[in-house]
C-alpha cells in the first residue's frame, strides 16, 4: 500500500507521463496544427454528395459566412480539419405540440438524413448545415416553421467542438488550463471533496490511448479488489476493456458457493457520448479508492461485484478524436463503403426493428444493421455477458447504460410501450430513489420515464405518444433486462439538458461523476436491501429541505428478508388509492421476501 499511496501521490505532471505513457492525441493524428481555416480538408463524401443534392432539389437561401474561431484557444489538440467539416452546421431545437407535427419532423429528418441530436416530451434538437435549413423547413407544416431556435450557431458548434478537446501538456495559455481546484493536485486516492475533484485525470476529457494504460493502472495498483477485463475484440481490432472490482470469496473449492451478484455500467456506446466514458471512469475510480476508506463503500464492494467498462465502442470513440468529432455509431464496414457504421444501441436481437425501419440504409444515424447483433461490438457484449452467468458463477442484478443528454432515467421498455415489463413497480420505485439522490444531494433534475416514451415523445397530461423520432428496437436496455433477467437495468442520460448536447465542457465532468456517483451508492444500498444483504445497509442522503437539513437513512435489511425474485413480483391493485408518497412506502413494504 506505501508503494501505492507514493505513486498516487506523484505530482500530477509527473504522473501523467508515468501513467499516460502513451503518445498524446497529436501523435497518432496526422497534420496536427494549429485550429485555423485555410487549406483544410472539405467534408465528408456521402455529407458534401447529399447536401449539394438537397440543395439542387429545394434550392437554399444561405450563404456560407466566414466562422472565427477564438484565437486565445488555438492550441487544442483538435483534428486540423475540425471546421472544415463543421463550421457551417447549426443545432436547432423544435418545439413540437402536436402529432401531426412530430411525424412531419420525423420524416423530414429521415428523408434529409439529418443528425437528430436528442428529443423529449416537446422538443426534438437537431444538427445540420445551415444550407438545408430551408429545405428542412419546407417540408414541415406552417406550425413547425415557426417553432425553432438555435441551440448553436456555426460559430458556438465549431467552438463547442474545439472546447471539448484537451490542450496540450505544458502548452496551454491560461484560458484553457484547468479550473483552479484542478491545478497543480496530485493524482491521489483521498476522496476528500469529492473523491476523483482532484484528480488531473478528470480535467479533461480523455482519448482511448490514455483511457486503456489508465484502467490497466488501476488494476495493477489495487490488486486486492480491482481485476482487468477485456470482454472482446471490436470490429477493428481493438480490445474492449474494462474492470472487474469487489471483494470476493476466497473459497474456490466451495460447490455451493453462491453466485456472485454483479452490477454492470457501461459508457461509450455511441462514440461521441464523451461524457459517459469520463463518468464510468469517475465511478469506478471512486469506488476503487473509496474501498477500506469510505465504510459504506468497502461494504458495497464486499456484496456486489461491479464490472465497468467506459468504451464499449472503441473504434467509434477513437474516431472522435482523430477524424469527426460528432460520430456515433462504431466503425463497421456495411453495403456501402462511404457509409460506415451501426448504431450499437439499436442491433441488440431482443425486438430488434432494423427490417423495418434503418434496413438498407447505412446512412442513417440509427442505422440497425441487416440482421440481429451484426454490429460486432454488441455481439461481443451480449456473449461475453451469457458466458459470465453460464460459466462464471456471475448473476447480474443492475445494469446502468450511461449516454447523453437530456438528463434522463429510463427503464425498459424501450421498444414499445404497449407492453409492461414485469416487477414494473420495482423498476420505477428505484428509478425516483436514483433521481432523489441526485436532486437532494446536487440539485440537477433527472427525470424519471420509461424508455418508450423517451423514443416516442408524450403529447400533454394525457400521455398520447407522438411518433417515433428514430428506431426504438435492439436496446441493449431492453435485451439485459429480457433476456439476462436483469431485474434492474437503466439507461441514463447525463448532463445537460441542450445548451451544450453532447458537447458537454469539460468543467463538467467532475460535477457529472459525482452527481451520477452518489446515484451508484443509492443502487447499491437498494439492492443491498433487496437481496438481504448486511454490507451495503445504510445510505445517507441530504435532503434538500433547507429548513431541516436533515438526512434520510434507507433502513438496514432484516436477515430473513431475502426476496425470491425468480417469482413473479407484487403490484398495486387496480382500487387501491394512495398518493405518492404513500405508493412508495407501500411499494417498500409489500415487495416480496
């Protein structure tokens, strides 16, 4: 442990290069320079071919304008051809009322093959060039045209791309060196103020070169706990690595020793979800360091594994960094060359729709694939996750799929909502407690749905869903929860809620692990609770209630509290009539033991 507490405790600059020891992001992108705008490259093919195709078709009224690019942060580590292939696109946010005018939106977005950024109960944001803009709205009724603001303009886009990136090491002007808290701290395993607040690690966001020796760091520093994992190999050759942390048996020989109960988190399914790869990154760093620190955590990782893996779209996410910075899906060749790419949250085979809906279009963002798990990298995760419970001795009880944004938690289903998922109670009595936690302890509002109408949209208190916005089918949130049993699976989507998108600046990933963090130990005293168990008895919660202050204490499980959760699970009868917070408590009390 001294030899470890002396490493963590190198200065920062120093760690960096001990850690890290990889080339940074400038060595592996050719042409590395200056952010500046002659002589870049043009855009994409299929971009340039479908726009001047749009263009031709609807004509446009625009013109490009000259985009500056504040100078004082010209020396970001972003891809030279960064405005090149950006610098005329604009984010806009449609404020949708009615049926009628999310199915005109929907079908205009697919036949323009526009990036559909993020979508709710009234809004749907979308990215494209300023050029289509009119083309766009000539195809949507009076209402709709009327109805839109920029969310970014081509200058603040460019500029949020250009931001996202790190500065290079011993390079950076003042403007771009990290927030002062940040500064100068050691790479330390104290979790005071916040636990990884002050790592250099988390001040800024990180390419897979440095991710991968980081996470091999980890498991070799804390071997007690902290065991690698690679759970396959991507469609390019990449391995897909995570960690493996708690504390486990240590009698091999026993016949009958019990299954290890695990929880699963996993970020990066689509590549330019930055934010939650650095937060599955700050979750487990936290619980790594916290464990014979922090009671509560050492007793979390004494009853349940975690297994974490913070890039599940390897190919993907390298792209990001080297080529386009908004790129989604992973990297697959598909039947047409210059449109690479499955989008991996939809090529899941439980109710997969890709027949109907992104099949034969390897263009669309929300491309399917031509079959059930063709995308390699969902393939490798769902084997990798059966051969765990058939082989390993592993039972899965939670699943947290970390994206963003929109600052969301969502339980299956996914793919209709005409369907209810048994234990229905359950999964939305832990979703308000995730929510809860989050808001008492931070302040930030997640709200609490089920996916479908996260997909769909809900028109008003009377909860008519809209049209789907994009293929809803193939979730990896919806396939744990069926076909692994996952009794607890959640997608949530993480900061913020569209002045940023998933350009998210990067003074917000600490602010974002914790709150998500303190989500995690909520998740784990439930479970804790559920399943019987003496370690992960007591969380203690802030309440926002200023005038009290006081805190909320989840009671500790009764030893023969066990539930049996292989029964069907108890729900409310139809004539009983309780209000929320009677629900809850009800809920608390009746699930079954």
């Amino acid at each position: 442990m001294r030899l470890h507490a002396a490493l963590l405790a190198l200065p920062a600059s120093l760690l960096v290069s001990v850690v890290v020891a990889v080339p940074s992001p400038a060595a592996y992108v050719e042409h590395q320079q200056r952010f500046s705008a002659p002589a870049l490259p043009q855009r994409s093919r299929w971009r340039t071919l479908s726009d001047r195709l749009i263009v031709s078709i609807w004509g446009s009224h625009s013109q490009q304008k000259h985009i500056g690019i504040n100078t004082a942060q010209s020396d970001r580590q972003a891809p030279a051809h960064t405005l090149a292939r950006y610098g005329g696109d604009v984010v806009l946010r449609f404020n949708i009322s009615t049926a009628d005018e999310a199915k005109s939106l929907a079908d205009a977005a697919d036949t323009l093959l526009l990036d559909v950024w993020e979508f709710a109960q009234d809004w749907v944001d979308l990215r494209l060039s300023k050029d289509i803009v009119a083309p766009l709205l000539g195809l949507l009724p009076e209402s709709l045209q009327q109805s839109h603001t920029p969310l970014l303009r081509e200058r603040e886009l460019a500029q949020a791309i250009y931001d996202t990136y790190p500065a290079p090491r011993g390079h950076a002007p003042q403007v771009t060196s990290p927030p002062s808290h940040l500064r100068d701290r050691a790479f330390s395993a104290s979790l005071h103020q916040g636990n990884g607040e002050s790592n250099m690690f988390f001040a800024d966001y990180q390419p897979l070169s440095v991710v991968e020796p980081w996470l091999r760091l980890l498991s070799s520093l804390f071997t007690t706990h902290v065991r690698p994992v690679t759970i396959g190999v991507s469609a390019q050759g990449r391995d897909i690595a995570g960690l493996r942390v708690g504390v486990r048996p240590t009698n091999n020989d026993d016949p009958d020793q019990p299954k290890r109960k695990t929880i699963l988190i996993t970020g990066g399914l689509h590549a330019r979800e930055w934010i939650s790869t650095s937060t599955v990154n700050y979750i487990a760093y936290s619980l790594i360091t916290g464990y014979g620190k922090v009671p509560s955590i050492t007793r979390l990782l004494e009853d349940f594994d975690f297994v974490f893996i913070p890039t599940v779209n390897p190919d993907g996410y390298a792209y990001t960094w080297t080529t386009d910075r908004l790129w989604r899906k992973n990297r697959q060749q598909t039947s047409l060359r210059f449109c690479q790419g499955i989008d991996l949250d939809r090529a899941f085979g439980f109710q997969w729709d890709g027949d109907v809906t992104t099949k034969g279009n390897p263009c669309s963002e929300s491309f399917a694939g031509e079959e059930p798990f063709e995308a390699v990298e969902a393939k490798v995760l769902a084997d990798w996750a059966k051969n765990e419970t058939e082989r390993n001795n592993v039972e899965f009880i939670g699943f947290l799929d970390l994206h963003s944004y929109s600052q969301q938690i969502q339980y299956p289903y996914s793919y209709s909502c005409d369907d209810t998922p048994p234990g229905l109670e359950n999964l939305e009595e832990l979703a308000m407690g995730l929510s809860k936690a989050i808001r008492v302890a931070h302040g930030h509002n997640y709200e609490v749905m089920p996916a479908c109408e996260g997909n769909m949209g809900v028109a008003g208190d009377q909860k008519k869903l809209w049209p789907r916005m994009e293929a809803a089918g193939g979730s990896a949130l919806d396939w744990f929860y069926h076909e692994m049993r996952t009794r607890y699976t959640y997608q949530i989507k993480l900061r913020d809620r569209g002045t940023y998108g998933f350009l998210l600046p990067r003074e917000e990933i600490v602010p974002t692990g914790k709150e998500i963090l303190d989500a995690v130990l909520y998740l784990g005293s439930f479970l804790g609770e559920v399943y019987g168990l003496g370690g992960s008895a007591k969380v203690k919660v802030q309440q926002d209630d200023e005038a009290s202050q006081t805190e909320e204490i989840v009671d500790k499980a009764e030893a023969d509290s066990h539930r049996d959760l292989d029964d069907d699970w108890v729900v409310l009868d139809a004539d009983e009539s309780l209000d929320d917070e009677d629900v809850q408590w009800e809920l608390r009390r009746r699930r079954k033991r």
